[in-house]
C-alpha cells in the first residue's frame, strides 16, 4: 500500500488537508498516483453517464434540481431515447453506462426494472444506477433485473450538518449508511462519497469522511468540489456563508485533490472518478489533476443536449462540447497525453472482484 497509505489516521489526514508546501504535496500526489498504478493500473474506464430525468422530491439545499426550484422545466426521457443513448456509448467502445436522476418516483420500480433488462439484453453493458435514495424493495428488484452498481453519496458524515442540508419528509425516510450497507448486501458493486467545501463543513468531518470510505469498505468513491447554485438556499457564493470560519473546508482543486489522494490512500483499490465538478471548476485541466492523484474514471455526458441544460445540478455542469465524438475523442487524447490508455470492457472495481470472489469462497 505504500509509505504512506499504511500510516493514513485522523491527525495525518488533517495534516494533509492542511498542507500548502509544494514539495511535501507532491509527496502525497507521487504516493497516491503509485498506490493507484499498483492496484487498479494505468487505464482510465470511461462511464457513459445518462442523465434520464431531473424531476426531484426532495430539498438538498445545495442541488439546482432541488423540488423547491419551480422554474425549472421538468423533463423525464422516454425508454426510446434512452436506449438510443445507451446504444450509442455502446457502438463507441463504452462498457458501462450510468442512469443519474433526481429523486423521481414517477420513474417507478416497473420502470427502472425494464430499462435494465433491456440495456443488458440488448447491449450487455454493465449498468450503473445512480437514482437517490429508493426503498428496499425498489433497490432489490434492480438487483434482480441486472443492475451492478449504485452510487449515493452519503454527502458529509457530520449528522448535524446532514440535517440541515437535507430537510425533513413525512414518507421519504433518509438513511443514506444503512441505504449503502442494504446496497451491499443485495450484490450491488457500492460506491459513495462527498462533496468538498459545503459551508460549515469542517476538517475534522472531512477526515472523518475519508475514514468512512474505508470502514464502508466501498468500491468506487467520487468526492467533488460544492458549487454554489443561485437558486438553492446555499446559492450565496463559493464557500458560503461559512467562508473565513476556522476549519471551513475550501471548495477548490486542491483540497479535492488531496481528498482524491487520501481516498486513494485508503481505498486502494477503489474505482475513483476525476469528477465533473471537479471538471466544472477547472474545465481545462481538472480531470488531469485527479488521474494525476489517484483517479482512475471518467464519466463522459451521453445525455441529449436539451436535455442535459436541464440537468443543472450545478451551474457549469453542463458545459463542454456537446457533441459526443468530438468530446470523446478530446478525451482520449488528453487522456493519453499524460501517459494512461482508455480501459476496455466493464472496469469492475477491483475492490468489488476481490470481496465478491472472497464472498463466493466462503459460500462454497
Ligand atoms: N439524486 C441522486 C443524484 C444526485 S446528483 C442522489 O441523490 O444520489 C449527484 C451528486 O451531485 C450528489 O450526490 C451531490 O454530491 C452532487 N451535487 C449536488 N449538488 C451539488 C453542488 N451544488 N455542487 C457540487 N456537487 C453537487
């Protein structure tokens, strides 16, 4: 695992957050990027990244799809237009695809469950669900229809800064941990993380959070930079109403670069992205900064153009060349220039192949 990830405990990853020497950075960068060369490799895995409806029942107060954003025109695409989607990440050497949405129950557990069982049988590309916080049964029946993976982010591990992001709904129970442990236990290949800067949040609960990747055993973890969106109730500004407080985690590219390292660090053989926030805030080099300190995924945007503007998550989140082939093709070269390949195939995580051979061991 390397020096320093064997030595990795709540003070060292203070430290390191804290850290603004260039020489001793590109300590941490040199380890992190070694840790990821020796156990995932040196190819990038592209995820074609669908973006398939922003209607959302819930509050986040930092996400632009929030339900209290009400001049924001809804849209949920057809299984058709979907699928035309999938087919097209398909024909361009893609293995897997990513289904994002807010939280929408008018995409109802039928629903979900036709849409995999059509991706797999008709392209047999590994399936990435990444829809909020469902219920048990919804999770399970996915499962059963061929779903791989999920991503749900837990957000931040500091439970008072949780609640006040997430407000309160009478029938839609928020447990994002036992959401993740359920997802693990149903086979689902588990991915989670944070956002980094939100306001109010602190060192210590960042560190914290990186702890938690690691305890939460997961198997792909994104973190990107918060990105004020106006019309949230966090709309105020990078950093918020929480910037100069002491400990206020800065919403930047090196503090999510020292998290993509520390994550690394941690999780060795994790699947980790350079994410599009991350990308959003550095459009130019974002994504060779995180492959540079332990990232080893990229997720391409195969969302149809009208319908990505509508996807705002973030402002920012939607640019970037629209045309898929251009932007792919851009990829592949900025990719290559630093030295790394495009991975072929599904790119299952390695952490998720090792526990799940474990897992069957055990079982026979
Ligand atoms: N509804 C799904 C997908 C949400 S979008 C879910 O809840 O899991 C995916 C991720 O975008 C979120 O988990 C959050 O971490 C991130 N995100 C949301 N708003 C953001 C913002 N303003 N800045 C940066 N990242 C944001």
């Amino acid at each position: 695992m390397g020096e320093l990830g064997r030595t990795v405990d709540h003070s060292t990853i203070i430290r390191w957050l804290r850290e603004t020497d260039t020489g001793r950075l590109a300590r941490l960068w040199r380890s992190a990027d070694a840790v990821r060369a020796e156990h995932v490799g040196d190819a990038v895995h592209l995820r074609a990244l669908v973006e398939i409806s922003n209607h959302c029942v819930r509050q986040c107060h930092y996400c632009g799809l929030r339900a209290g954003h009400d001049r924001l025109p809804r849209f949920r695409m057809t299984a058709e237009e979907i699928q035309q989607c999938v087919v097209r990440a398909k024909q361009l050497g893609l293995g897997t695809v990513v289904l994002q949405t807010g939280e929408d129950p008018g995409l109802t557990r039928a629903t979900v469950a036709s849409l995999i069982r059509r991706i797999k049988s008709e392209t047999g590309m590994a399936v990435t669900l990444s829809l909020g916080e469902r219920t048990p049964d919804e999770l399970a029946e996915w499962r059963r229809a061929g779903a791989d993976r999920y991503l749900l982010r837990f957000e931040t591990s500091d439970q008072a800064l949780f609640a006040r992001l997430h407000p309160w709904m009478p029938g839609h129970p928020l447990n994002r941990l036992s959401t993740l442990r359920l997802l693990r236990d149903l086979g689902y290949e588990v991915g989670s993380g944070v956002m980094i800067g939100l306001p109010r949040q602190s060192l210590t609960s960042l560190a914290n959070d990186l702890l938690l990747f690691r305890e939460l055993e997961l198997d792909m973890i994104g973190v990107g930079p918060f990105i004020a969106h106006p019309e949230t109730p966090l709309g105020f500004g990078p950093g918020g109403d929480a910037k100069g407080c002491t400990g206020q985690v800065p919403a930047d590219e090196l503090t999510t670069c020292k998290v993509v390292a520390l994550a690394r660090l941690l999780c060795p053989d994790a699947n980790i992205p350079a994410t599009t926030a991350l990308s959003a805030l550095n459009p130019a080099h974002g994504i060779e900064s995180a492959l540079g300190c332990g990232a080893n995924v990229v997720m391409p945007n195969f969302s149809p153009q009208p319908y990505r503007l509508l996807y705002s998550v973030y402002p920012g989140k939607s640019a970037g060349p629209g045309e898929v082939e251009a932007h792919l093709r851009c990829l592949r070269r900025r990719i290559e220039s630093i030295g790394r390949s495009i991975g072929s195939g599904r790119g299952d995580s390695p952490h998720f192949v090792s526990r799940a051979s474990r897992a069957l061991r055990i079982g026979g």
